[in-house]
C-alpha cells in the first residue's frame, strides 16, 4: 500500500520505501542474536562456571597459594585511565583467615605500598582489575602480593604469557618488541 | 503554510514518527511493562521468594540475626550483602559467596533466616530488565549500544505526546465527553481507543519519554567521563585505621546491628534497608535505605572495626540538579512507593503498549491513503487541492 506512495525517484528512497519495515525485523534478531551471550554472561557472574573464564593456575605466595583465573578469555579492555585486565582469584581453603589482603601488580613491586590494585570479594572469589601498560615486555611477569593480619607480607609471581596468553597477543599486536 | 496544512502536516509527522520501527516500539513498551512487576510475577511463580510468616506474632529478625541463621545452616558461605524489599511480602534478597566460587543472590525469610532458595540461573527479573533496558546487547566499553537505541525512543516518544496533543484539537473536551464507539466499525473504534487512551495517559507518557530520553543523556555523559554527582568517591580505608592484630586472626568488626545503629542516629530519618559487607580488609561497611523522599536512597559508608562513619550520601549533599536527574530512574520503573506504583505504571504500560498498536491499525487503515493524497497534492503543484476526507475527519474538532 504505502509502496504506491511515491514514485520513487531514487534507487536509495526506492530502496527504502522497500524495505523500511524490515527494520522492524532486524531490530528484533538484535535481542535473539545476544541471548546465548547474554546468559554465558550471567553464568559467568554467577561463577556457576567457576571463578573465570579460564584458570591459569596456583600460586605459591610464602606459605600461602591463590588460584588465579582469567576473568575473561581475552585481551585488556579499553578504559579512560589506559587498558584494563580482570583477573580473579580464590585463596587456598587454610588461607581463608590467614590473608588479610591480597595484591595484584605487572612487575615486582618494591614495597607493600606499591603492591599493585587490592583484590576485592570474598576469599572464596575474590577479583581485581590491572592495568596493562601498552609497553609492558611480553616476558613480564604478574606478582601477587599477600599481606597477614599481623602485617607480614609474601610474594609470588606467575609469567604473563601463562596467567594471560590473551593479553600478550595483545602486547604483540600493540607493536611491543620482544 | 495555511493553517489546515499545517495541522494537517503536523497529522504526518504524528503518524509516521514510529512507524517503521512499530514492532520495535511495541516489544519495547510490553518488554518495559513486564520489567515494572517482573519482582510481582517471580513472586506469584516461585514460593522461595515469598516473606512467609511462621506464625502470626512472628517479627521480623535483625541482619545479625538473619546472618548467623545463614552461618547455622551453612557455616561456610559468607553473607556479602542483605537487602530488605520494600514490599513486606517479599523474602530479603541475600549476596551469598560459596567456596566453590559461586557467587549468587539468595532468598532469605525475613522471620527465620531460613535459606528458601537461590535465584535461578534464568533471573526473569534481570532479564525483562536487560532486555527492555539495553537489548541484550552486552557493555564492553562504556555504555552498550543497545542502550542507546532503546533510550533513544524517548525522542519520538516525545514528539509524538506533542505532536498527538497539537493535532487532536481541543482535546481537554475528551475529559469531560469521552468518546468509545464500539459499533461503528474497527477504524472509529480504534481511532477512539487510542485518542482517549492518549489524553489519559498524557502524563504517563510525558513521564516515560523524559525519564527515557534522560537514560540517553546519561549515557552520552557516562561515555564522555562527565560526572554531575556530588556523591564522593571514597578511597580505600587508610592503613592505619585498619587494626593490626595476631597473625591468623582476623581483626573484629563491630555487630552489624550496632553499625546500623550508628548509622541511622547519623541520618535522621534513615529506615536501612541494605547492608553491604565489607568487601576485603581495607573495605567500608555500607548501610543506607530511604529517608523522607522516597525516590532516593541515602548511605553511608562505616570503618568496620571502629565504626567510624567514613563518608555519608544524605539528600541534603545532594543538588537540585541531581534531585531531578536522581529521580528519573525510579519515576521510569514505578518502584518507589510499593505494589499499588507498580501496579499503576504496568497499567499505563500495558495502555501505552495497545496505544502503539492502535496507532498502527489506524494507519494500516487511513493514514497510507491520505499520504498518497498528499504525495499527489505536492505533484499537482497545488492546481487544484484534492479533498482527504480522512484526514479531515481526523484532525477535524468534532467526532
């Protein structure tokens, strides 16, 4: 009916006249099209699948370990203060009550005050967000900081390419040498 | 422009503003009307997040005492927050940690502390949200683009109330003599429905398109790091106010109970309804609920051990801009005053909703052939102007 409505002047306008209600069909596929997303998404939140997309591995810190896990399966994300990388960890079951905080750091830090961004949660699933600088050496390695109620401190550390081969493809495809 | 024309091009305007994208428009205002008592419809399907009275003199436990019934029944999950609902009816909404790494929200009773249950994988709450929020359409960096395309019909929504009151003249006259005809046919009928509907739910409208337009506002600013809030961003707590104590042994926090005390002596007026658990050792305890104006929450953020408030979010600190734009999303879903809000917002949502397709059938009906006509008006170059008794009948003042 509407189809009637002009003579089309122009392929575009025809094209449009056409098909303009079809819009109505995409923009319904758009929902239909994120739902598995959307439900990996809130299982994933959930932890039904764990404490991440993929688990690096244990980490000895002192007398104490942590299971770290990549939040996401993927390279950092674009964020106003530069890239950031998820990570999520859970403290060995002993460790619980011994831990009174745990840190995350690119690079040995040199004191407890630089230990990197403190783990947020519970010690069950506990997660904390890194920023990855654009230069950061591919051979860098991720230092987890852990501090005891009494104030004492551990460390430990894991290679970057082993807790994220994500984020080192990223690094290569950034430009960074070797 | 004579006057006729332009009513007449305002007319247009009206009845093609949503109209290619008309489903679109639809599922939105039904998936949006589900989303305001989604918690009602998982209430009447799920008995686990029902508030069941024990017995009849049964009052309502203390989050301290609702926390260690928790701690009874399963020693090894962490409570990290309690929410008490507004609705009396419902169960209290617990964060709970699990040791295998699962993090979910469970169901509470309120009387018990008995564990009724934990939110299914299928959250029919979060997902009318999502869906009718943002389309599904995952955040990865900034907002979702989904999210602009739904808050962007807050526009066209607009225009339309506007657009709708210009051409239907005199419409305050269709509060004193409603008009339904029944029997004179689907085109009279629906042209009826949708003109009353409309002039009633005027303020509804008004309502849904500028709150929505304002989640587009929010969203540009949120993308382009402008802040407008007055609410303080609250450092970690300093590492001389956490308490040093023997290694293994956890330095103590005050009783919940006590930090809610403390809290409401703080914020005159404050019924604390949520607590949020520290997060780690160097974390706030936050408590925070309604105070005299029901569309804002107020809260404040307390040193766990010493009970020291740290930081407060009152209504007082707050502008009056943020008075406004604070108020947008509670006026936008109808949850601020219980179940007879909500319940009002589902119905004009539902009248909203048939508005859309009553829309639709008036055009599929009338509006396709006075486009036509137009079309051919402009081509005979206003020779001779060809009648629209449709169009006239539409924008005419008497029915």
């Amino acid at each position: 009916m509407s189809r009637v409505a002009a003579k089309p002047s122009s392929p575009l306008r025809a094209w449009w006249l056409k098909w303009r209600f079809h819009i109505n069909i995409l923009l319904l596929l758009v929902p239909l099209g994120f739902m598995p997303k959307y439900f990996a998404d809130a299982a994933l939140f959930r932890g039904d699948a764990g404490i991440g997309e993929r688990v690096a591995g244990d980490i000895q810190v002192g007398p104490w370990s942590l299971t770290l896990a990549e939040f996401r399966n993927e390279g950092p994300r674009p964020d106003p203060a530069g890239p950031m990388k998820a990570f999520n960890a859970a403290l060995c079951a002993t460790c619980a009550e011994q831990v009174k905080a745990t840190y995350l750091r690119i690079g040995k830090p040199r004191s407890l005050r630089a230990a990197g961004v403190i783990f947020f949660g519970t010690p069950y699933r506990m997660g904390a967000i890194v920023p990855v600088p654009e230069r950061t050496p591919i051979d860098a390695e991720l230092w987890v900081t852990m501090e005891g109620w009494d104030g004492t401190m551990h460390q430990g550390s894991i290679p970057l390419s082993q807790a994220s081969p994500a984020t080192i493809a990223w690094l290569n495809k950034q430009g960074v040498k070797p | 422009m004579s006057k006729k024309s332009r009513s007449k091009l305002w007319f247009l305007v009206h009845s093609w503003l949503a109209l290619p994208i008309w489903f679109f428009v639809l599922i939105v205002c039904v998936t949006g009307t589900l989303a305001v008592v989604s918690q009602e419809i998982v209430w009447l399907a799920n008995p686990d997040i029902r508030a069941s009275k024990p017995s009849d003199d049964a009052q309502p436990l203390s989050f301290d005492q609702v926390i260690a019934a928790i701690k009874r029944d399963e020693p090894q999950v962490i409570v990290r927050s309690i929410i008490r609902p507004d609705e009396s009816h419902f169960a209290l909404m617990v964060g709970l940690s699990y040791p295998d790494g699962r993090s979910v929200d469970a169901y509470a009773n309120p009387y018990t502390g008995a564990l009724q249950g934990i939110s299914p994988a299928f959250d029919f709450q979060q997902f009318t949200r999502a869906l009718h929020g943002w389309w599904l359409v995952p955040f990865t960096n900034g907002y979702s683009w989904g999210w602009y395309l739904v808050s962007l019909l807050g526009l066209p929504l607009l225009a339309s109330l506007v657009t709708g009151l210009v051409v239907y003249k005199r419409f305050w006259k269709g509060f004193l003599r409603p008009t339904l005809r029944i029997r004179h046919g689907a085109r009279i009928f629906w042209g009826d429905f949708h003109r009353l509907s409309g002039i009633w739910s005027i303020w509804f409208i008004a309502v849904i398109s500028i709150t929505g337009t304002w989640f587009l506002i929010q969203a540009i600013l949120g993308d382009n790091q402008i802040s407008i809030s007055s609410e303080p961003i609250v450092p970690v707590i300093a590492r001389e106010k956490v308490p040093l104590s023997a290694p293994g042994v956890p330095a103590p926090m005050i009783a919940l109970d006590d930090a809610i005390k403390i809290a409401t002596q703080r914020i005159p007026g404050l019924e604390a309804t949520f607590a949020f658990l520290p997060l780690n050792a160097y974390s706030h305890l936050q408590i925070g609920g309604r105070g005299w104006y029901p569309l804002m929450f107020q809260t404040a953020q307390l040193n766990p051990y010493s009970g020291e408030i740290a930081v407060s979010h009152l209504l007082s600190d707050r502008t009056a801009l943020e008075f406004v734009t604070e108020s947008m999303r509670p006026l936008h879903t109808g949850d601020f005053g219980g179940l007879w809000i909500k319940l009002i917002w589902a119905f004009f949502g539902l009248v909203l909703s048939m508005m859309v397709l009553s829309g639709l059938l008036i055009w599929t009906k009338r509006t396709a052939l006075a486009t036509l006509n137009a079309f051919k008006r402009e081509a005979k170059t206003q020779r001779q102007p060809v009648p629209t008794p449709a169009l006239r009948a539409e924008t005419s003042e008497t029915h």
